[in-house]
C-alpha cells in the first residue's frame, strides 16, 4: 500500500514537473475590457498582452523574439479580424456593429500590452429586452483557462465580472452588477488560480512535510501548518493588494523565477536546515514574493473603487479557501502513507528539482 502511494506520489510530482505550462506556472492568457454603452453607441477598450497575441495572430516579422511598433502597426487589420471573430455583442435585435478606431502600447510589471480601441452602435433596444449579451471566445482557442476581465458600464448598470471558456456569455442587463456578483464571479477565479498555479501548491507542500513527518502528535503538527499557512496567507494577501492597487509594481518574471528560489529554499531546508527563524517567519517572509505571483492573475486590472475592494475580497477569499481544501486532503493521506524519512526526503528532493527547473526555465525570461 506504502509503496503504491508513494508511486502515486511520484506520478504526481512528474506530471507537475513535465506538465504543461511549467515555465511560467501562473501566465494563462488574460485580457481586459472596458466597455460603456450608452443608448445606441458603444465604446470598447481593449488590452491584451503582445506575447499572447503573437500567438493568435503572428506579428514577430523578423523572428527577433521582439515585437516592434512598427510590426505591430502593420498587423494590426489582421488583429482586428482575430479580436472581432471572437468578441460580440448582441441585441435580441441582431448583433452590434464594432471597429476599431485607435491602438496604443502600454507596459505595466514588465508585460508589454496592445491596447485597442473600439466603437460602434447597437440596434435599437425595448425596455423589457436584456440591454446587451456579451460573448467572448478571445484566446479560447490557444488557451483554455484564458479569462477576460469585464469592467461594463450599461445604461447606468455597472458590472464587474470574469468571462471564461466555461462561462463565454454575460447579459449586461444588471443581473451580473452587484457586490455578491463580483464577490462571486472574482471567488471562484482565486480558486482556479491556485488550482492551476503549479508552483503555489508544490511550495505549500513542501512546507507541510516537515510537520507531518515529524514525530509529533497530528494535534501538534496541525498546529504547525495551521501557524505556517496563516503567515503564509496574510504575507501574500497583502503584496497581492499592493500590486492590484499599483502601490507597487515588481516585474512580472522576477516574481516568477524568485517563486520558483522560494520552493528549492524551502525543499533544501527539508532536508538540511539552515533558515535559522520559524516555520510561519519563513513562510511569511517567501508569502510576499508569492503574493505579487498571485496577482498576475489579475494583471493590469483596470478596476478602482468598491469594484476593485470587491474584487480583491473575493479572490483572496478563494485563495485562501483552495488553500484549506488542500491541506484538509494532503495532511489526512501523507499520515496515512507513514515512511515518515521516506516521504520527507524524496517529498523534498522531488520539490527542489521541480523548483530548480522551473527557475532554469524561467531565468532567461529576466534578460
């Protein structure tokens, strides 16, 4: 049975190690839209980031792994073509008629964006039909846990909401305005984050085996994660803050390969230890650099006010319930598991070569 989990265990450590999107465990693709309609006319503003386009729709002419304004210029009518087959809005009166009338770049935590401008009218509307239908398939097809972040204003409605692969269709009517539907809609997507977020889950579980593997009481080693996760949590949920609220801005791939430091820091000291300060101190400490991972799940978020508090309160919420979920079902089975040396060693030398390739792959992204 031992060995069957620790093979389990080792399928599990490979496939996070192998699987897909290793290099950069927290960049899915992310867009932001702006959108204000106003009787008949609509505005749209759009950013999305140059490395995800590029993807969708290859705008690198020289292969020089930089995209250049000029090059962006040029391809430009082919990303409009891309952005407006996967991006509608519709009336029960027939579709909403969009062009672009501007683009711009921005720069924001080290990620170069295309901002694009839309406008356009919609036909007319009665006041007992929804306002507008929102649907969006953008990047869908290169990425399916890609997220489109909506800030709306309609009629006088504002709306604050996440669309997603398995969720492409919002009617901006008022159901989705709202506190408790933005507190829901950003709820789910911080469980979604540290779901997918490779690396968050390999470090929290590396600062558990020391615990568990202990030889002291489960009351006792509860105690323990229960004081490392909460200076864990408090730690990144304020750096997550500073960075949606743009009090600072660090750069993105720094952040990515300094994560990827705090695991093999973290798995090392497993085995040799040589952080001279306690398990919460340290985990509160390697906390910070996580949280600025964590809001790269939100990106250059153009929300302010209750909307973005909202915001905030909804996906740090959903964070930190993934969080307990998975030590809730981690703790019960690696004491099942027993082999106390056996699990806290090859737990920790699996999770210092993860870590290790990850910052191999992503050090070069600093340069």
């Amino acid at each position: 049975m031992t060995r069957r989990l620790l093979g389990g265990l080792t399928i599990l450590m490979l496939w996070l190690l192998l699987g897909p999107g290793t290099a950069r465990a927290h960049e899915t693709t992310k867009s932001y839209l702006t959108l204000d309609v106003e009787g008949a006319t609509v505005t749209a503003d759009l950013r999305i980031a140059f490395r995800d386009i590029e993807v969708a729709v290859w705008m690198d002419e020289n292969l020089d792994g930089q995209i250049t304004w000029g090059e962006a210029k040029r391809r430009l009518p082919a990303v409009e073509t891309y952005v407006l087959s996967n991006v509608a809005m519709v009336t029960p009166q027939g579709a909403c008629g969009l062009t672009r009338r501007g683009a711009a770049t921005t720069t924001d935590a080290g990620v170069d964006y295309l901002d694009l401008a839309f406008s356009g009218t919609c036909p007319a509307k009665t006041a007992a039909e929804p306002l507008v239908t929102l649907h969006s398939t953008l990047f869908t097809d290169i990425d399916p846990d890609h997220r489109m972040f909506l800030a709306a204003m309609v009629q006088g409605i504002r709306s604050t909401e996440l669309i997603s692969r398995s969720a492409p269709s919002l009617v901006l009517d008022g159901s989705s305005a709202g506190v408790i539907a933005t507190l829901t809609s950003y709820f789910r997507a911080g469980i979604d984050h540290l779901a997918g977020g490779q690396d968050h889950i390999v470090f929290l579980l590396a600062l558990m085996l020391p615990f568990v593997c202990s030889s002291q009481s489960a009351k006792s080693a509860a105690a323990g994660i229960l004081a490392a996760v909460t200076g864990f949590t408090l730690a990144h949920a304020a750096t997550l803050t500073a960075a949606a609220t743009r009090v600072l801005s660090p750069n993105a791939a720094v952040i990515e390969a300094l994560i990827a430091l705090s695991i093999i820091l973290t798995a090392v000291d497993n085995l040799r230890p040589f952080l001279r300060f306690p398990r919460a101190a340290v985990a509160a400490f390697f906390g910070t650099i996580h949280g600025f991972g964590f809001a790269s799940a939100l990106g250059a978020l153009n929300l302010g006010g209750t909307s973005l508090a909202v915001a905030l309160l909804g996906f740090n919420l959903g964070i930190e319930t993934a969080q307990v979920v998975l030590v809730l079902l981690t703790m019960p089975l690696l004491y099942l598991i027993g082999a106390r040396r056996l699990v806290l060693w090859s737990g920790s030398a699996a999770a210092a070569l993860i870590g290790a390739f990850w910052l191999i792959q992503r050090l070069p992204q600093i340069f």
